[in-house]
C-alpha cells in the first residue's frame, strides 16, 4: 500500500531521515515506534505528502506521490484520514460540525444524509448525545473518539494515527487502542500508527518497524519485534534506550 525508498530528509545540518526504507501492507495496522526525536512524525508527513524528502521515492497505491501535480497529490490523498495527536478538533466547532466538516468541504451531499452519516460515524466509536458539545466539554478521551469518527467519515483506504494515545490515562489508552482496532476490524483500511505504547501497542498491530537514526532498524510482525535479538530494539522495548547503545 504504501513504499518508501532510500528517502533522505534534512533539516540544515540536522539527518532526521537517513536513506529510510519502509514498505506497510495493505490491510494492516502497522505500528513505527522508536526514542522521541527520531523523526516519526516527519514520517508521517511524508506519507501523506505534507513533506517532501530531500532525495528518494514514495508512492501509495502504485502511485508516486512525488513531482506530481498539486490536482494529482489531492487526488491521492483523498484516499487518506487522519487522526493527530491532540485529535485536532476545531474549538468555535460542535463536535457534529467538527465530524461533518470533510463531507461540507469536498461534497455535496444533502444536509439529511450529512446528518445521517454522522450521528453513524459517532455510534462507530462510541458516542451519542455529544452533538451539540463543544471540544473544551469534551474528555481527552472523548476528543480521540470524535477525531477517529471524522477521520472515518470519508471512508480512507489508509489512515494515519500520530500518537493517538498520548496524554491519556492508562484505561484509557488501553480503550483507545481496543478501538482502534476494532475499527480496522471493521472497515480494513490500512493503518499506520505512530506510538510510544510498548507494549501495548504489540496487541494491536500485525506489523512493527522500530525507527532509529533515520533508518528503519527492523520489521516484522509483532512477535518477531517483541522477541527481537537485535540489541537497540531490545533496549527500547525494555525502557532502557536511555543508556549506552550496545550495538555488538
């Protein structure tokens, strides 16, 4: 689904993408995890063409993503949602506005089947009766369930999840995440997910990469990461990244 080869990305002096090479099946939910820093974010960027690597290919459904026309990009990322960190709500918004604001935009559908597909977005994740709140009424945990529910409205091939679990409490995140996956249970889009969650992202995800110096150290699904023999990968998933690397 999507691919990323030898892809080189700078910031002055600063290598935060370092010839990375990734490719994330369709159908899965593929987490990247890796130390604060490491350019996961920017990762995402670049799959969705927010950025552009400095050297390297991208495509996304066979398709380059690079030095196209900006009528082609959106063409392409239509098939894309997104979920962000802090959910990324509109504050002068109702949650429905907030959820109904991307068939507003790029639709023309009528006002009743806006409204229909709605109130069903929300019943997808969880809510009822917070149409008419406004976001600073709504919990943390409140907030990533309407910013997954307007991220599924358009019904994305590919959706994007940057640290979707940051700032909640433990149940909570552990409710998010059972979320997340039985969402892409289903509607079997295909998932990339940014995440500090260890270990609990490994319950989730078919697929991990562990990102590192601006190169994906290793892949594999979750058992084979959990279980890895590599030793950065075993001193990240053991909270001990901290201290000195052992590389031999």
């Amino acid at each position: 689904m999507i691919r990323m080869t030898n892809v080189h990305k700078s910031f002055g002096d600063q290598k935060v993408l370092n010839g990375l090479n990734l490719e994330i099946p369709a159908g899965d939910i593929t987490a990247v995890i890796g130390p604060s820093g490491e350019g996961k974010s920017v990762l995402l960027k670049h799959i969705i063409g927010l950025m552009k690597p400095d050297s390297g290919r991208i495509e996304v459904d066979g398709e380059s993503i690079l030095d196209i026309r900006r009528s082609q990009l959106n063409r392409i990322r239509e098939k894309f949602g997104m979920l962000f960190q802090n959910a990324a709500l509109f504050d002068s918004m109702t949650v429905f506005e907030n959820v109904a604001f991307p068939l507003q935009e790029k639709t023309r559908l009528p006002k009743e089947e806006i409204e229909q597909r709605v109130r069903s977005a929300l019943e997808d994740v969880g809510l009822k009766n917070v149409n008419g709140k406004y976001p600073d009424e709504l919990s943390g945990g409140m907030k990533k369930r309407v910013g997954l529910a307007r991220a599924l409205l358009l019904n994305p091939k590919i959706i994007l999840f940057d640290e979707p679990t940051t700032g909640l409490d433990p149940i909570i995140k552990r409710a998010i995440h059972q979320l997340i996956k039985e969402t892409h249970q289903k509607f079997g889009f295909t998932a990339v997910i940014v995440s500090h969650e260890i270990p609990e992202i490994f319950d989730i995800a078919q697929n991990v990469a562990m990102l590192f110096r601006g190169e994906i150290l290793q892949i594999g699904t979750s058992e084979e990461i959990r279980n890895s023999g590599h030793p950065v990968v075993r001193q990240f998933i053991s909270g001990s990244l901290d201290g000195p690397i052992q590389l031999v």
